[in-house]
C-alpha cells in the first residue's frame, strides 16, 4: 500500500539554521501519529511543508505519491498552529465558506459537533474566547472527510476538560481509511489515543515506535520516554 | 466499572484485563452484546485500532464471540467464565502470598490471619 506521507532525504534550511535535517519516514493509512519533539525541532516545518507553504531545499515530501499542491490539498485537512479565520464573520459563515471550498466537508457533522460544544452558530468569531475559537477550527478541520488530517498543536491552547473533548473529536471522527498526524509536546494527554510516535530533535528523526512497543520494551510511558531523550 | 489506564504499561493488555473484570464481575453477561468498537474505544478514551486488537486478543481466548453480521458478544460459555474467574483469583492470592511470605509469614500464619480477619470484616 502506498503510504499517505512519505519523506524522502527531505531537507530545509533557513539559513544557516537546519530547521529539517534529513529525514526519510513513510506513514500508513488508518494510524493516528504523534510527532513529538521539544520546541524548534523543526515540527511545524515538516507540516507546513506537507502543505507546500514552505518548499524543500532538497529532498522530496509526497501525499499520497503526490507532490503537495492542489491535488494533495482536496485530501489534506489542516489545522495550523495559529487561527487565520475572519473575525468578523459568524460561526455558521465560516461553515457555509468551508462548505463552498471544500467538496468534503460535512456541515451536518460540524453543527452536530458545535451542539455538544454548547457553541452558538450565529455567534461572531470575535466574541469567542481563545480556547472557544480553537475548538471551532478544530471542528471545522475535523468535519472534512479528509484521507490526511495535519493537526499542528491542537490542544495547546485549551483547558484540561476542552483537551478530552477534543481528542474525543479526533477518534470519533477518524476512519480507518485516514490518517490523523498530531504534532505535540503535551505528550501525557494524547498517548492514549496514538498508534505511533515519531520523536524528532533538531531536524532528524531519533525514534520511530508503537506506544504500546514502548510501553512493552522500555517499562515507561511515551511521556516518561519523551523526558528522557530530550533530557536539557 | 470506569477505565483506569496505568501510563507504565502497554495499553491494550491493560484493556484486556479490565474488560475480562467486567466480564467476570457480570457488567457484560454471557451472552451480550458489546457496543461497537468505536464506542469502546470512545468511552475508555483510547484509539480504536488499539481496542480492537484488545478485542481480537479476547477472541482468541473465546471469551468474546464475532459473528459475521451482528457485532460481537461475550461468550455463553459460563464454565470458561468461571474457569477465568479462578484463573485470576489463583493469580491474585499467588501475589498475595508471595509479599506476605516477603515480610517473613509463615504459611500457617498467613492462613490464620486470614481467618481472624474475614472474621472481623462480619
């Protein structure tokens, strides 16, 4: 089966400073990924190279043995670590201006989802709290039927309580036939739900494994893991 | 019985155990039908490919039942039931002897400490 992600010698330099230095990876269908590592080991560069905001240096990143561009992005569902939705418009807006853009988008599936929040509609984005307006992009990422779902940070900015919402979010709404790939360092809240884990340090790849494999061989947990490769 | 996931140990033996207490304990009697494994995984808030192969370890065991059409149930077997009842509470008093013969208990002691304590527990 071709993988959905595949890296090849992928490399980008800004500058001087290697943000990804090297790294050959391939990911299957139907597995939920952690790429961990510390801050500025060059996570969000790989995914926004995945969604050609950034290009390679040398090297080759494929979607689903495509080069990523518009083809890749009709499969690719991406939350990116900072919002860039209009403040002005309302919640409902957003959805109708998701629906037009993307052909798999779902709206049902987001207004299901914005009920259990307790999130009205036809509230503007600008009276929302932050953690309220994050729940809303990951909602609306998350009501793609997407076959590749990126997800940069998505539980940095939300309390404990929003935080189990949301990985909830993810695992009902995934399917076997994609990929969710989530990048993290709060690891102790999503090692439950993750099948594997790619811990990154300065560009390159130091460990790729199961969580249960981890658990199994080392004793400890992915978190306890994480601490220790990347003692300071 | 709610989900409680040690964060030392491999996920999916941890879920083979607790769902085996609940079978054991009759939250899901023999006979009935477990909820899909998406809900499963959902309620114990752990990825669903890792509580399938949970469940297909069960099934192996022939603790849970697949059928083609209709999701899975737990077996109506209730002698393999009661066979892994004993199983585990051979296990559990095992455990329980070895740490009590640790701090130095003799077997007999052990057993008349038993006895005084169900006692008090009436």
């Amino acid at each position: 089966m071709r993988p959905i992600l595949e890296c090849i010698n992928l490399k980008k330099n800004f500058g001087s400073n290697h943000a990804v230095a090297g790294i050959n990876l391939k990911v299957e269908s139907g597995r939920i990924v952690g790429l961990l590592g510390p801050n500025g080991s060059g996570k969000t560069t790989i995914i926004k190279l995945a969604n050609s905001l950034l290009t390679p240096t040398s090297g080759e990143i494929l979607i689903d043995g495509k080069k990523p561009g518009v083809e890749t992005k009709k499969i690719v569902s991406y939350l990116p670590e900072k919002t860039y939705l209009n403040n002005w418009m309302s919640i409902q807006q957003i959805i109708e201006f998701f629906s037009d853009f993307y052909s798999d988008f779902n709206s049902e599936k987001a207004y299901d989802m914005l009920k259990r929040l307790n999130l009205d509609p036809k509230e503007k984005l600008k009276n929302l709290s932050k953690g309220n307006k994050e729940k809303v992009q990951l909602i609306l990422v998350m009501s793609r039927e997407a076959k590749l779902y990126l997800l940069d940070e998505p539980i940095g900015g939300v309390d404990p309580a929003a935080r189990d919402y949301i990985l909830e979010t993810i695992i009902s709404n995934y399917n076997e036939n994609s990929t969710v790939i989530i990048s993290t360092h709060l690891i102790s809240d999503i090692e439950k739900i993750l099948d594997d884990v790619i811990f990154i340090k300065d560009g390159q790849i130091v460990l790729t494994s199961t969580v249960d494999n981890i658990r199994d061989e080392k004793g400890k947990s992915v978190d306890a893991l994480f601490r220790e490769v990347f003692k300071c | 019985m709610p989900w409680d996931l040690k964060s030392d140990r491999p996920i999916y033996t941890q879920l083979i155990e607790q769902i085996e207490l609940k079978i054991l304990s009759g939250e899901y009697p023999p006979g009935a039908r477990l909820p899909s494994v998406r809900d499963m995984a959902q309620e114990a808030s752990v990825n669903p490919n890792t509580m399938q192969r949970a469940l297909s370890k069960l099934e192996e065991k022939g603790l849970v039942v697949t059928h083609r059409t209709s999701g899975r149930t737990i077996t109506e077997d209730t002698d393999m039931i009661k066979q892994v009842k004993y199983e585990l509470a051979e296990r559990q008093i095992a455990e329980f002897i070895e740490k009590m013969q640790f701090m130095g208990f003799e077997k007999r002691e052990i057993l008349t400490l038993i006895a005084k304590i169900l006692e008090e527990m009436k």
